[in-house]
C-alpha cells in the first residue's frame, strides 16, 4: 500500500521582497515562521502584496490544518529575477521537500511574476489549486499603475525600460563626439539588444556580480585601477582610429590597428581584474580557495588571446619591421592551443587538491541548477570525487572538476 504524502501551501516571493525590506530569508517553514515574516514585511512597507500573500496562505492553511499531512512554506528569489530567483527557488523548493515530503500544493500568488514559477513546482508537485490574492481596494488602473510603478523598482525591468534608452543617448553623444556615424550607433546597440535576447546579458552581470566593491578589502583599489584602464584603452581606440583615417589605411587595417590596441591595454585591464578578484578569495574564507584555479585560467585565457590578436593585428597590418608572416601566425595558434590545454590540466589538478584539503561532510550538495542531491559523506582521494547520499538513501560520487563552489553548501555541475 503506497504512503500517503502530505500536502504544502505554497507561496512564491520571486522578487525576494521579504529579504529586502525586512531581512527575513527563505525557506520560510511553518505557520508561525510565515505569520512573523508577513508581518514583518507589511510592517516594513504595507503597500506590498506579498504580505497579504503569506496571510492568505496562512488562512488557507488555518482552514486545513484538521487534515494529516499539511504543511505551509513560502520561498524566496532573487531581486534580479530572472534565472538567478528561480534557481534559488528551485532550490528552497528541494529543501522544503526533503524536510517534508509532499506529493501536492495549493499554490497561493499574488500575480504573474510569480505564477511564471508554476512549471517548475508541476515538475516536483501536483497542483491542487492556484489562489490569487488581488487587493480589493485598487480599481483596475489603478492597480495597473502601481503594479507598473513596482515593476520599474526591480532590477530587470528598469534595465529593460531606462537602460535601452540611456544606452541609445550615450552612443549617439560619443558618435557626435568622435565622428563616428550612425552605423556604429547601431552596431553597438544592435549587439546590446543581441545580448539581452539571448541571455549573455545575465550572464555578464551574474559574472560582474562575483566583483565586489568594498572599502575595506586591498582589491577595491585594483578594480578602480581597471575601470580607469577601460576608459584609457576607450580613448586609445578612438585615437589609433583617427590616426588610421588621417593615414589612408585601408578598412581592415584600420580594424587590425584598432584590435591589436584595445588587446594590450585590454589585456593588462582583466589581468588586474582577475588579480583583485584573486587576492579577495585568498584574504576569505578557506572554503572560498576553489574559485582560484577558475580566475587563474580566466588569467591565462586572456594572455593567451593577448598573444593571438596581437600576433594577428601584426600579421593584418605588417606596415614596419619585424614583418609576421602567415605560417607565423597559424604557429601563434597552434602554440597557444597546447599551452591552454596544459593550463586546463594545470588549473584541474589545483581544484582537485584543494576540494581534497576542504571539510565537507554534512554539508549539503546541490546541482548548479537549484536541484536538491543530498548530504556530503566525505571524499575519496583516490578516485578524485566527492561521496554523498541522497535523499532516497542511494550513496553516490561526483568528479571533484564537477565543484563549482564551496561554502554553506556544496554547488555542482550536472
């Protein structure tokens, strides 16, 4: 006969308001837990539906808690939204389900930011029946208003609505500036829109966000140092640029002139970059010392492309002694090739010794992607992976290369 599971009330707080405006951090567990953290958030700014949201499912939860088996929790995102809020609710979600298992939900939501998570919770639950929590006083425009004048707050969308437009006004004032035209103009923004459609965008701010400023950390000064050298290496391009025009140079060696300018100053910018970022997780916590061989081999893959445009802008160009031929340059490449398949190796071995030094037993694992896998058990040094049980009591390894981070959990690529 098959164990009847129990059942969850569910509430989303995609944006992560409960943690912005009143510190509370999810999973929230409990009727307790989520009646405290409604009233914090509405105490903290009572215009925000997500409260009225956790006091609806409180009250639905009221209404069933004379069944067996029912439980309430509500999970959190990010302010970024985007896929960074739904690996992270993905993940509470795991966790919420390793404590108590349940097989359905009523899911409780205060609008389509959140039920855009409703696919996500159908992967893992069965959903009995969605709540909508709509504040009875707003009219229909004004809560069109208001709901667009919070959108306008979120990270997301405010780079969506002012930075498309701010973007456009900058490039059209150095193209005045500098001379440039109208087709640069719409290079540059046709490769921001290109970006954002296909998500690089995320992932370059996810990748900036690793880099924080802070007064009181040795590498706030580096990274103030790489700023100045992009602008510097800004000025520099422009300037090889119109040496290029009042020189007669053809299209493609102007180009060639302009790339090999931007990889010197370019590459001592990342370098300086990375060597801040490095310096920042060695002044950290232990645990943190994994992300060093990654930033090592962001240092190396930027010297190694250094070598190769530069040695490629010499070959385009070839205007002054010594001259580069072309079996130079393939010789460039191939070189480069097997110094970055060494430094792959190199940065491999490194991570392995240190996830091997690393205390892990208890922690919990998880995949890259916010899922749930189980409970460290501890290392094996010999087949260079870690052992874990999952939550099924199955006793299970992952490759150390498979780490991509370390610190209250475990993070790893599936």
């Amino acid at each position: 006969m098959a164990v009847k599971k129990g059942r969850l009330v569910l509430c989303i707080d995609r944006d992560n308001d409960l943690f912005e405006k009143a510190k509370v951090s999810g999973p929230i567990i409990g009727r307790e837990a989520n009646l405290n953290a409604a009233t914090k958030l509405a105490l903290a700014d009572s215009t925000d539906t997500d409260a009225n949201t956790i006091f609806r499912a409180v009250n639905i939860y009221d209404t069933l808690s004379s069944d067996v088996g029912v439980q309430i929790a509500t999970l959190t995102g990010s302010s970024s939204l985007g896929y960074q809020a739904d690996k992270e609710i993905t993940s509470q979600l795991e966790r919420v389900l390793a404590e108590f298992p349940a097989d359905s939900c009523i899911f409780v939501s205060d609008g389509a930011s959140d039920e855009q998570m409703m696919p996500v919770i159908r992967s893992r639950l069965k959903i009995d029946s969605v709540e909508l929590v709509v504040m009875k006083q707003a009219k229909e425009l004004e809560k069109t208003y208001f709901v667009i004048l919070e959108k306008l707050k979120e990270p997301y969308y405010a780079r969506l609505i002012f930075g498309a437009p701010a973007l456009l006004l900058i490039l059209f004032t150095l193209s005045r500036y500098l001379g440039w035209g109208i087709e640069v103009v719409a290079g540059i923004l046709a490769l921001y829109l290109g970006a954002k459609a296909f998500g690089i965008e995320e992932k370059v701010i996810r990748a900036a966000s690793a880099f924080k400023f802070s007064v009181d950390k040795i590498s706030s000064i580096v990274y103030l140092f790489f700023i100045i050298m992009l602008l510097v290496s800004v000025w520099a391009a422009s300037q090889r640029y119109a040496e290029a025009v009042a020189a007669g140079l053809s299209e493609v060696k102007t180009a060639a002139l302009i790339v090999k300018t931007l990889a010197n100053l370019l590459a001592i910018s990342f370098i300086i970059l990375f060597a801040g970022k490095m310096i920042d997780i060695l002044n950290d916590r232990e645990q943190r010392k994994i992300e060093l061989p990654k930033y090592g081999l962001y240092a190396i893959t930027t010297v190694i492309m250094w070598f190769v445009l530069s040695v490629a802008g010499d070959w385009v160009l070839n205007t002054t002694p010594p001259y580069v031929s072309f079996s130079e340059f393939l010789s460039a490449i191939v070189m480069s090739m097997v110094f970055a398949s060494c430094a792959i190796w190199a940065m491999k071995a490194i991570k392995t010794d240190i996830v091997a030094r690393i205390k892990l037993e208890n922690k919990e694992i998880f995949s890259e992607n916010g899922a749930y896998l189980g409970k460290v058990l501890g290392v094996d040094p010999k087949e260079s992976s870690i052992l874990y049980r999952s939550p099924l009591g199955q006793k299970l390894s992952v490759p150390f290369e498979d780490v991509s981070s370390v610190g209250e959990r475990v993070m790893v690529k599936t």
